[in-house]
C-alpha cells in the first residue's frame, strides 16, 4: 500500500530564497535551469563483477554492479536472455534511509531505469540465449545509492548503462543443457545508449538535474529516456503534482537535447 | 510461426477487436456498488473489470503516519490472483507497489486534502479480470469512488492510454495490443485543471508520435470523463426513481 509521505520540510528562509533564485533563472548552487551537476563516471570499478561503474552527480554518488550468470529463460520468451533491475537504498547514503526489504521508492527507482534499459533495446537479449527454452545469460544489475544528493533516476541510469558498456560475458560450452564457463569472456552485445533526463517543477519553473533540497520542493519531477536515435523510449511522471501539456512539450524538448550531451560522457559508447 | 500470427492492423485499418485507431472499448461504469465503503464503483472497459472502494476521510492508524496540515492519502492497486490467464500471486508483486504509488500520486493533486488534518483516506483498486489498461481504468473508476464518498475533489481524475502497434497511434489498448505493441503510454488527466496527474511510456515513440499520441490521450480522456459525469449522476436518477415509485 503506498501512503503519502511525510517530508522534512526546507527551513522558510531556504524555500523563500529558491523560489526567489527560480524566478530570476537561477539556482541555489549558481547553476542555470537546465545545467547538469558535474557528470563523473568511472567504468570497472569493482573486480569482481562482471562489470561496474561508480557516477557521481554533484554529491549523489551510485554504484551498479553487473553479475552474469546462466539460468533458464523466462517461459514467454524462451528465445530471450534475461535481464533484472535490482536497486537498494542503503542507509549509509543518507538519514531517511532505513534498512529492511525494498520499499516503493527503491522499486520505483529499479523498474524506470529497468525500463530505459529494457525499451530502448539497449542490451541485445536475443543473443543471450544459450539453449532456446533451457539456457540463457541472466544479466543481475543490481544498484547501490552511495549518498543521496537527489535526481537518483539518472545517477542510477548512467551507472547501469556504463557497466553495462563495461561488462564481459563469461563464455560457455554447452554440455547436456548445462553450461561450462570455459574462463573465457567475450563482450556484451550493448547496442543502444539510452540516457534518462530528470526534469522537476518547482512552481513554474521546470529545471534539470533536482539537487535533493530542489526534490523537496518539487510538486512533481518527469523523467524522459531517448535513444541514439532521439526516440523516446522510457517516461515517468512521478511526485504529487502535475504537469500541462505545454510542461511536457517543453520537458520533452530539453531531455532530447540534454541526452545528447550527457551521452557524450558514457564511457565506452562508440555512437 | 511470424507468419501465422494474427495482423494487430487489419486492411481495412481496423484492429483486432474491430475498433478504429481512435475508438474506446465499451465502457460500463457503476457507483455506490458496496454497502460497507464510503464510496465504491464498479468499471468494464472491454473485458477488464475492475472494482474500487474508498474508506475515509477516518481515523490515522497507527497515529504518528498522520500530518497535522492534511489527511495522507492510502493506495493500494491489487490483481486478483484469478485476474489473468495464469494465476497471480497474491502477494504485491513489485509492479503492484510501483502503481500503487503513481496511482496515489495521480490522485494527490485533485483531493482537498487539506479539509481533513490528522485522517486518512483510502483508496482500494482491485483488479478482477485484467485484459490491459488497468491501471488507467483503476483510476477512471476510483475517481468515481472518491466521488461516492463525497470527498471533496477538484475535479474528476479521467485516464486512458494510448499505444503504437505496426506503425499506427492507438487508443485503449487491450492485453494483446498492450503486449505485441511498439508502445504503451498511459496518461491520467484532469480536465478542471487542463493538467495530466499520471504519464509513464514504455516501448519507442518519435517526437511527432509522442505530440500525436498525447493529444489523442487529451481526447479519449475527455470521452471517458463525459462518461464518469453520467455515471455518478445516474445514481442519483435511480434514488429518485424508486423514491418516486414509493409514492
């Protein structure tokens, strides 16, 4: 069941001085409404994982770590490796955080990025098939919020997309209907770099990228995912709030041309 | 077996149940359906059926989930384990919880939820048969509920989605053309406020598909929220006829 949070409220004087800030096109932290933070994005970060990549977004820092396994295909795509989204809101990334089974927000935040992935056909499943019907590559993403400095959708987005870039598939010689890794890894067959731009309302003013003090006074937040090829592939409207249709002609519009940059600096994409 | 499967787009432009691009499924909408709820209403949109209850505004339990400044809002979007062609377990699976709360969301904006400090008012969708667009037919009908229950609302909430299959926009989409589509994207709207409380896509529009397809939305809602209106008014209609006969 899912109830209407309770949210600390910003002090007056903060909220006053934002709304203040938005008014005249800028923000708290001296960025334009539709400048991102600092991208940084490092790919094999951990060892022992398939593949892996840390980004940090201002402070909101995400860690993704791809494991690939061999398992059976789902039965209604017997022809179709298998792909899971799994994202975990630690506690140590911030004080609202507790620990415990995923709760609506961790399971919100793994199906869109689920989603961006799985939509924009990024990864090519068909090829993950070992035995149709017995044998497939299962592909675990599984997301670690580091530190929560909000806009957690595309931090998380960009990790998953960048270790899948950066991933190796164990090679495997069938046996039976068993697989043996032989020790040998090939690449992953990503072909498609799809790219998630968040967009917040606070008041009238649409702006990219929400720190958490600008999620806290956001009414509503819109979440678009495009393509290689500009296509929208994802949307989530998500918060309280709404949005006109002349919002989201306008949200559409940023995220296709703020997508273009942010894809630049995914390591590992050859357009 | 590519070959064999049937066209979602007949020839004759027509989809697989007959309908035109454009063309809803038969709508039936009933209110006021459950004596124990504070309000309650019933939808059929083609062979999804879907019943909605809404307790409240009541008591906060426990105590501390209350705000002093408004009532929280409760939602809970459940399928019935007998709902699909294989059984669905009971338990909320993780797409259950995710709509559950973009459903509650969808509704944040249109209750004066300020009226009722310290309460709760909740909003239970049960998914009886599910043949696609649940989620926004869920909605559909539990504005009606929230009606029922006479909470005081800005405006009906209407919801429907809109899809591609092979290449064509299309409106109210069923399971099939929900699940060999190209796209799905349901949008929850508000006419009072000409503003839209729900939007999620999935699958792959261009930006000219994308403008289409929600302008066809805008439509569709507007359709189904002349049909919301009816519905809640012919409630009272009936009262009054068998007062009438009474007499």
């Amino acid at each position: 069941m899912s109830i209407t949070p309770q949210t600390e409220p910003l002090t007056k004087i903060k909220s006053k001085q934002m709304i203040e800030f938005l008014k005249l096109g800028k923000r708290l932290d001296g960025r334009s409404l539709t400048e991102y933070r600092d991208v940084k994005i490092e790919a094999g970060v951990i060892g022992k994982a398939e593949g892996s990549a840390q980004v940090s977004l201002g402070n909101t820092r995400v860690l993704v770590g791809i494991k690939v396994e061999t398992g059976p295909p789902y039965s209604d795509t017997p022809n179709m490796g298998v792909l899971t989204v799994n994202a975990e809101l630690l506690p140590l990334a911030h004080e609202i955080f507790e620990p415990g089974p995923p709760d609506e927000n961790s399971i919100e935040l793994a199906r869109v990025v689920d989603r961006s992935l799985r939509e924009s056909k990024a990864l090519d499943l068909e090829s993950l098939i070992i035995i149709p019907g017995k044998l497939a590559y299962v592909v675990f993403v599984d997301i670690y919020i580091l530190n929560h400095d909000g806009n957690l959708f595309d931090a998380s987005e960009y990790a998953a997309i960048s270790g899948l870039m950066n991933a190796k598939l164990p090679v495997v010689e069938v046996e039976g209907e068993e697989g043996k890794p032989t020790g040998d890894f090939k690449e992953l067959p990503v072909r498609d770099c799809p790219v998630s731009i968040t967009i917040a309302k606070i008041d009238e003013a649409l702006l990219v990228d929400p720190t958490l003090e600008e999620e806290t006074m956001a009414t509503a937040k819109i979440t678009i995912t495009t393509t290689k090829d500009g296509k929208i592939c994802a949307i989530q409207k998500s918060g309280g709030g709404t949005f006109t249709f002349e919002e989201i002609m306008e949200a559409q519009k940023i995220a296709r041309s703020k997508a273009a940059e942010v894809r630049s600096l995914i390591p590992g994409w050859r357009g | 077996m590519e070959e064999s499967r049937q066209k979602l787009i007949g020839e004759n432009g027509l989809r697989i149940d007959g309908r035109k691009p454009d063309e809803l499924r038969p709508i039936r909408m009933e209110v006021g359906l459950l004596a124990n709820a504070d309000g309650s209403a019933y939808i059929e949109q083609g062979k999804s059926k879907i019943i909605v209850a809404v307790y409240g505004p009541r008591e906060v339990h426990p105590k501390h989930l209350g705000l002093s400044d408004r009532a929280i809002v409760r939602c809970r979007y459940h399928m019935a384990p007998f709902s699909t062609q294989e059984r669905k377990s009971p338990a909320p699976s993780r797409r259950e919880i995710e709509l559950s709360k973009i459903i509650r969301e969808a509704f944040e904006p249109v209750i004066f939820s300020e009226y009722y400090p310290r309460s709760m008012i909740d909003i239970f969708i049960e998914v009886l048969q599910s043949d696609g667009g649940t989620r926004c037919a869920g909605i559909t009908a539990a504005s009606l509920a929230l009606a029922d229950a006479g909470i005081p609302l800005r405006d009906l909430v209407a919801s429907c989605a809109v899809g591609k299959v092979e290449g064509c926009l299309i409106v109210d989409l069923n399971d099939e053309e929900d699940k060999e589509g190209e796209a799905d994207m349901p949008v929850a709207y508000i006419p009072a406020l000409d503003t839209v409380s729900l939007l999620q896509m999935d699958g792959q529009l261009t930006e000219e598909e994308f403008v289409e397809a929600l302008k066809m939305a805008k439509e569709a809602c507007m359709r189904i929220y002349q049909m919301q209106k009816q519905a809640l008014k012919q409630k009272y209609v009936e009262a009054k006829e068998a007062v009438e006969e009474q007499e």
